[in-house]
C-alpha cells in the first residue's frame, strides 16, 4: 500500500511528517503548511523542480525552511 508523506523543516521546531492516503491530499496540504508557514507569498518559492522522486517540494524562507511530499510502501523497505 502506498502512503504519502508530507515533511515540514522548519528551524522552529523539529522536522514533523503528516501521512495521507493519495497524493493529492498530501499536495494540497503542503500547499496549506506552506502559505501558513510563510511571512507572505513573496517568500514561497515552488519554481525549482523536485529532486527525483519528490512529489513536490517548496521553501517559505531565506533560510530554507521547506516543506515536501515523498511517496513510501507501507511496511516496505
């Protein structure tokens, strides 16, 4: 069964996943951890392409506070 995982890095705290059921769920969510995480739109920046087997990625700070979306096998390797 595949899982999707958000990570939120954040300097704040210490790095959270959130597991969802499809990858749209999770998308939409980092979406929403990023809007609210970032001082405002201007320091979102969702240009750059995944690294390889990123489902999407995005920081919200100068200081590369990020939030991604990787896919995982529950129970795998």
């Amino acid at each position: 069964m595949k899982i999707y995982v958000v990570m939120v890095n954040d300097r704040h705290t210490d790095p959270e996943p959130y597991v969802f059921s499809t990858a749209e769920r999770a998308i939409e969510y980092a979406r929403q951890a990023t809007q609210e995480y970032a001082h405002g739109p201007e320091d979102i920046d969702e240009t750059l392409p995944p690294p390889a087997g990123w489902l999407y990625s995005a920081s919200y700070s100068v200081e590369d506070d990020s939030v991604w979306v990787i896919e995982k096998e529950l129970d795998g390797d």
